[in-house]
C-alpha cells in the first residue's frame, strides 16, 4: 500500500512540460522510483519468506499498472499515432463490414481489425478508440499469464516463476503491446509456445508430453509417432485432436493478423523439431503452408508489386544489420543516448540469461527447449528486416525465455536465500530506470496532447473530402475516422518534410478542393530527435511559407497549425 500511495502522489506532481528529449523520466519525480523500492522489497521479502500467491499476483499487478499504466493516468489521450490509426480501421470494418486492401497494407492482414470491429460493436462503444488508452496494460496481463505458465513448465520453484514474470515486465521496453495486430498476435504466439511446450514436447522432467493413440489420423499424422513415445500423461485420442486443432485455430488468426509473427511461430516449432523436442514433427510443413496460401490468395493486393518488400532483404544479412541497426541508430545527442541505453539494455538482458543457461547446464538441466526458443526469432533477420524493425521483435519474441534464464542466473540451485533476494532487489532497481529511458524516450513525439488533437478534429472536419493532407512527419494521430474520404501524403519513419520548397509544391499541386500542411508539437519533436534537425524547424518554415503571400493559417493553437494555399475553400 505504501507503494501505491507513494506512486500516486508522484503522479500529482508530474508536469508533462518537463518531458525533455529523452522522454517521460524527467517528468516524473524520485518517488517514482522510491515507490518502486518499496515495491520490489516487498516482492523480494514475500519470495524470500513465504511465496504467498495471492500476495505475489497482487504485488505484480501494482508492477504493471506503474510501468505501464503511468502514462495513461498523466497524459490526456492515448499515445502512439499508429494506435489512432488502428482503432480507424477497427471502426470502419465495424460501419461498412469491409476492408481496402488497396489503402494500406495492413488491410491485407485484417484478423485483429475485424476482432477490434466485433468488440466495439458489442461493447456499444462509438469506436475503438475507447480501447487505445488501456490497451497495454490489458495485453501485459496476458503475457503475464502466459509467461508464468511458460516458467511453471520449466520449473517448480516458485521464486523462479515469479522471477521470471518481473524481469519480464522490467525488460519489455520494445512497446508493441500497444493496440495493434502485434499486440495480439505476440499473446498469441505465446499461447502456441505454451501448448507446444506443455503437451507436445518430448524430454524435460517437468514437460507434460501425451502419446498419440493411433486412432487420431490428424495429429498422428502431424506426430509420427507411436503411441509408445514418451511418458507422461494419458489423453485419449479426442483431447489430443482438439489440442491441434486449438494449435491451428490460433495460428490461423495470428497468420490473419500479422505479417511477422508466423515467422516466428514457424522459426519456434521448426527449431524445436529439428532438435528432436517437439512430437509434432510435420506440423512447421502445415504451418508455412498456411502461411504461403495466405500470402498468395489473400494478400494478393498487397503482395502484387511489392514482391521486393517480401524477399528482397532475404538471405542479405548486410543489407538486413544495416536496416536493423545503422539506419535506426540517428538523430540527435539525446536520442542517440537512449538508442544507446535501448542496446545496452539488451544485450544486458541476453548475457545474463546466457549466464542463467550455463548454470543450468552445470546442473544437468539444459532446458534446451527453452534454449532453442531464446534464439530462434533471431534468424527472422536473414528472411524479412521488417522495416528495420526486425532485431527489435526477434528480442521481443525471445524475451519471455531470456527472462527465465535470468531468473535462474539470479536464484541458486539450492534454492532462493537473502543473497539472491539483494541480487535479485538491485538488478530490478538498476531495470526500472533503464526501462522507463528505454521505453519512454520518445515520448515528446509519441504522446499526444488536447491541442493536437484539437487541430486534428478541425482538419477532419472542414477539409472537404478529396483534400490533400500534408503532415511535416509520420507521428500524426489521425486516420480514426474519414479514413478514405482524403489523400493523405505519405511519410514514413524516414522521411520527414522538412524542405518548405517541397512543402509548397505539394500545397500547389493538390487537388482542386484544397490542399492541407499540418504542422503539430510531436512532429516538430520527431524532426528534431530523428533528424537533427533544428528547435522550432516547423516554426521556421510555416514563417517562410506565409511570407510568400501564397498561403494563410487556416486553424491554429498552441500545439498544432494548419496552411492552406489562399484560394482554398476553408473556415477559419
């Protein structure tokens, strides 16, 4: 209770003015961080006394809730500009009962928007927006499920389950629980590891591994096996059916929603039937032919023309390092400082999870399925850079296992004794930090304030439908209505308009019912931390453009501003 209280009054005192260049850690205060203390000696008390559940799951959710529910409760609208523009294609599934593959390549991998559109409809809720500002805590309580289940099969200590979750929660600085098809598809490609692991996987002396009666033709088929194999639990032919066929219903959902993640789920099941621990030795065939029949039948708006963005980075490990690491290592001082914090972070994670690995050989306990499923996103980057994102959601993927070896890196073989618990105390003090500068150090251009969205409503309401909208850069949060009434010029995370003569161009040459430059707080910030670029480079150039006489402000505040050519039609 001293936590909470502690961390609330911190919250009451945050000033999002103070967000600097290297994110939301300099808004919040030292009892921030005091609460965290407290919080984690509590935690590591309660492991070290009595491993108490109810106490346990309790201490955890506070966890939760003040990693990642903080900037909910500080800041007055959802952040990310891409969450805004998922919930717009939730709502309009949800309004005209069809996609436009044709408009962004998501659509061609509508699963979760369909999901997002069936529960607002249900709900009776206006639009999905309503689940942008909480998303990330629902879907990290599912991972936390599905990451103490992961370590229960591994394990039955207690101390190491809990370990696990914790330095899990603590090292999640990557942010794709965010609402997007990612979010749910990494639940779901936990639950696929997690029925894997639990009934079909031979070896390990806390593997739940069911032999196969030879009267189920399906997963016998999918096995190759004799009923013979293995020991362990009994299952009649109908539970072990249905076991695959939850295997499959999954996957195809995930293969429906993500372009990435049945990557992963083949890479994961291939690797552990190559090292001979998965029963289901022809289930990674079916697995990539889902995959490839739905490339090649329901992605066909997509993948028509873009064959390069499929297979072109395949086999170049060069070209995929550079997208990976070279090309998202820029900016300016402050960013390259977390971009920084955000590698060494990592690779703290993955040595101290090798640490946790020898020691569980020098036990006799390799564990090498979990082994195989720490490393197998990683060869993700020789087939697919992902948009230079690749490295970051092979560690995503790999991070429930890495989390668990470290968990064993830090409780010994005889059992958890005060000298773990101060380790285990001080590694989540030197954690929280890191993942607050990792996690959030983006947040001048990843939080989105009243004034913004402000500008955005009038944008969306008075810009007549055909209207050119130019943004100076890609962290705009619209898309959430109106979705295909405009044409919006596309930005992307390496392209930012930050040349006013290109800028009037598009002003010039936009279609007769108006043309739009929308200049917002985040995307000065994101020009600013991604490129280096000047303070007040949109200030400036909005000043160059209207001492043009060409164009006039058609809507200002604090935070966002608009321009249009002078014989446009709009409202001031």
């Amino acid at each position: 209770m001293s936590a909470i209280y502690i961390w609330l009054v911190d919250l009451s005192r945050v000033n999002l003015d103070s967000v600097s260049n290297i994110g939301l850690i300099t808004a919040v205060g030292p009892l921030f961080f005091v609460a965290l203390a407290f919080l984690t000696v509590g935690f590591c008390t309660t492991l070290l006394l009595t491993p108490n559940r109810p106490l346990l799951v309790a201490q955890s959710v506070v966890l939760v809730m003040i990693l990642y529910g903080t900037p909910a409760l500080v800041e007055p609208l959802a952040r990310f500009s891409t969450a805004w523009l998922h919930a717009g294609f939730a709502d309009y599934i949800a309004s005209t009962g069809r996609t436009i593959p044709s408009l962004d390549a998501r659509f061609n991998w509508p699963g979760f928007f369909g999901l997002a559109a069936l529960a607002t409809r249900a709900t009776g809720l206006g639009s999905a927006v309503a689940f942008l500002q909480w998303a990330p805590i629902f879907l990290l309580g599912l991972y936390v499920v599905a990451v103490y289940s992961i370590a229960s099969i591994a394990t039955q200590t207690n101390e190491v389950r809990w370990l696990a979750v914790w330095l899990f929660v603590a090292a999640d600085w990557v942010g794709q629980d965010y609402f997007s098809p990612q979010g749910l598809a990494y639940f779901l490609y936990l639950a696929t590891m997690l029925t894997v692991l639990a009934f079909f996987c031979l070896g390990g002396p806390s593997v739940v591994s069911i032999p196969v009666p030879s009267t189920s033709r399906l997963t016998a088929w999918l096995g190759r096996i004799s009923p013979e194999e293995g020991k362990g639990q009994a299952a009649n032919a109908r539970t072990r059916a249905l076991l695959v066929a939850v295997l499959l219903a999954i996957y195809a959902v995930i293969v429906l929603s993500h372009q990435l993640t049945p990557l992963a789920v083949i890479a994961g099941v291939g690797a552990l039937v190559i090292v001979g621990r998965c029963r289901l030795r022809s289930l990674p065939i079916v697995l990539t032919v889902g995959l490839a029949s739905w490339v090649a039948y329901g992605a066909t708006a997509y993948w028509t023309g873009h064959l390069s963005n499929l297979f072109g980075s395949a086999g170049h490990v060069g070209e995929s390092v550079s997208e990976n690491l070279g090309q998202r290592v820029r900016g300016n001082a402050s960013r390259l400082f977390v971009l920084d914090i955000r590698l060494g972070f990592t690779l703290a994670v993955v040595l101290v999870a090798s640490v946790g690995y020898i020691r569980r050989l020098q036990a006799h306990r390799g564990d090498l399925s979990f082994a195989v499923l720490a490393v197998s996103p990683f060869p993700v980057l020789i087939a697919q850079t992902y948009g230079g994102e690749a490295l970051l959601r092979a560690y995503f993927f790999a991070l429930p296992f890495l989390a668990l070896f470290a968990a064993f890196a830090i409780v010994p073989a005889g059992g958890f004794n005060r000298k773990s618990a101060m380790i285990a105390f001080c590694a989540l003090m030197v954690m929280f930090p890191l993942f607050f500068l990792s996690r959030y150090g983006n947040e001048r251009f990843d939080m989105v304030t009243r004034e913004e969205h402000a500008g955005i409503e009038w944008l969306l309401d008075h810009a007549p439908p055909g209207s050119r909208l130019i943004p100076l850069a890609s962290e705009v949060p619209w898309g959430y209505r109106k979705l295909d009434q405009f044409d919006n010029y596309p930005t992307n995370e390496r392209q930012v308009l930050a040349d006013p003569a290109k800028a009037a161009r598009l002003l010039d040459t936009g279609p007769p019912e108006g043309s739009y430059l929308l200049m917002t707080r985040g995307q000065e910030a994101f020009g600013e931390l991604t490129q280096d670029l000047p303070p007040h480079w949109a200030s400036d150039m909005a000043s160059t453009l209207l001492r043009t006489g060409r164009y006039r402000v058609a809507y200002r505040n604090g935070d966002a501003l608009i321009l249009t050519r002078l014989s446009d039609r709009s409202e001031g």
